[in-house]
C-alpha cells in the first residue's frame, strides 16, 4: 500500500487540502489576520469541520491579548486533563508559560459536593485564588465558563468552546456578551481538542510555523 508515513507531510498535505477547499467553496471568505487564520485552519485540520469558518468568535484584539500574554508567561488553566494533554507543553515552557487543571485536585473533589457545584466550577475557584496572569481554557464544562462568568473574574482572556447539549451553546452566548476577551464556539460543537489546537495554532505562529 503506497500511503505517507512521514508525519510533518502529512500536516503539511492537510493543511494545503484544507486551503484549497476554503478556496475553492468560500473564495470570498476572509482572514482578518495570519493568526486568525492559523487558529481557524487549525481547528478544522483538527475535526475535519469547515463549519468553524464561520462559528468561532472572537473578541476585538483578543488574539493578540493572548499571544502577548502568552510571550510574558502566563498561566493558563484547563477545564479537563484532556485539553491540558493536548496542548504543547514543550512550547508553553519555552515561553515561560504554565498549563495547570485542577479537576482531579484534591480541594477540588472534597469541596464541590460540600458546596453542590460540579468539581469543573470548584477548580476555577482555586484557579481565580491563585496570583499571576491567567488565560482559562475550556473545551468540555459549561458550569466552569458559568462559573468564571459569575465571579465576574478579569482573566487575560478566556477561550471557551465547551461541547454538548445542556449549557453548552447558554454558556458560550454568555461568553460573547460579556466584556472578558475570548474566543468562542458558537452553538453545541467544541471540545478539549478545540481548545487544545487554539492554544497550540497561536503557540506555532508565535514560535514562526505553521
């Protein structure tokens, strides 16, 4: 069987695919930047979904707020241990940066049944406790998006793409309105691999690939 095995080609032959195809059936879309365009492109190179051309969000200048505060070493905090595994932890330490989630935390499984809240909405509260820059990012827990919201926190920026059926596409409308930067996925789609190829689009453009 004649098929490539080599992996850089096969990013690099999806990503021309996926060029050719926004050419081709979307000839009048535009970038409104080569980072827009990397996320987006990364996004659908990662569910195969050129959907997102058009449903994911962002806030006025909220990518350039993100890799800003991403060259100064901030802390972004993960709603699952999966968007956290996803993201390129090798690059965030090469720009000072830290990936934490607290969902499996300690303080976190012993308060949230105390409290009544989802373990999701328990580790944003430890996250918001601690000192230093912080970029949230949540692919899979609507109540964790909810949460940040009702603490009325000021964050770097949030990204917030959670996936689903019940306040998922409440809690990313709930994103949009509100004054924090973000990038959102409107509607139900989303995930922690959404999330995770966000923050990896923007850690390659800032380290000058793909």
């Amino acid at each position: 069987m004649n098929y490539i095995k080599n992996p850089q080609k096969i990013e690099q032959n999806s990503f021309a695919i996926i060029s050719n195809i926004i050419a081709h059936e979307r000839p009048d879309y535009v970038f409104v930047s080569e980072m827009h365009e990397a996320v987006i492109k990364r996004v659908i190179h990662t569910t195969a979904d050129f959907d997102w051309l058009d449903i994911l969000h962002f806030s006025p200048e909220v990518l350039s707020r993100i890799a800003k505060a991403i060259s100064r070493g901030c802390t972004l905090y993960t709603d699952t241990t999966m968007a956290m595994s996803g993201i390129n932890k090798t690059l965030l330490q090469q720009m000072g940066c830290e990936c934490r989630c607290y969902i499996s935390d300690p303080r976190v499984v012993d308060s949230a049944p105390k409290l009544g809240i989802t373990r999701s909405m328990a580790a944003v509260d430890i996250a918001l406790a601690e000192p230093g820059e912080k970029l949230f990012v949540f692919g899979n827990a609507p109540t964790a998006l909810f949460r940040l919201l009702e603490r009325q926190a000021a964050p770097v920026a949030v990204i917030g793409v959670p996936v689903g059926f019940v306040g998922a596409a409440e809690s990313k409308d709930a994103l949009v309105e509100s004054d924090l930067p973000c990038i959102a996925a409107l509607g139900r789609k989303g995930g922690s691999n959404v999330a995770a190829a966000i923050i990896n689009a923007i850690l390659y453009q800032l380290r000058g690939t793909l």
